[in-house]
C-alpha cells in the first residue's frame, strides 16, 4: 500500500517517494531529509520549482514549523529539485 502525504504547498496527495521531505529537528535545525527517516517534525512538497515558488510565497514551512524558515533552508530545496531534473 502506498503511504500518501500533501504537497504543503499545492495541498496535493501524492505517494510519499514522489515528495521532497523538509524536516525540523529537536534543536530546531530545519533540512532537507533525502532519506525520509530523520527524526523530527516533517513536511512534504512536491519536487517542481512552481510549488517550491508557492512555497515561498504563502510562507507554508513558516507555518508548518511555527517558525521564521532561513532564506538558506529555501535555497537547499532549489538545489535539491533543481539537481534531480
């Protein structure tokens, strides 16, 4: 059975491998989690630069992780996304 998560940003449900994970750890560190088995609190978006744009503009992560997300948490998604095309 396929483990469904949302896109935080386009409010999608989509198979949990097809979704970049964004996780906040205990120290409040925020990454990019390529395993999908980091600890902590995780968020999901769908690994295309228009819901990486949504993101960013709707301030989801902020949201997400009841926190200000650095301009460098955003720019490590890029690359991620970017990278995998």
């Amino acid at each position: 059975m396929e483990k469904l998560r949302m896109c935080i940003a386009c409010r999608q449900m989509k198979d949990k491998r097809d979704l970049l994970r964004i996780v906040k750890d205990k120290e409040g560190n925020i990454s990019v989690d390529l395993s999908g088995k980091k600890n902590g609190r995780g968020a999901y978006i769908c690994k295309d630069e228009a819901c990486l744009e949504k993101l960013k503009k709707q301030k989801s992560l902020n949201k997400a992780f009841k926190t200000n997300v650095s301009e460098d948490v955003y720019n490590e998604i890029r690359e991620v996304i970017l990278g995998q095309k």
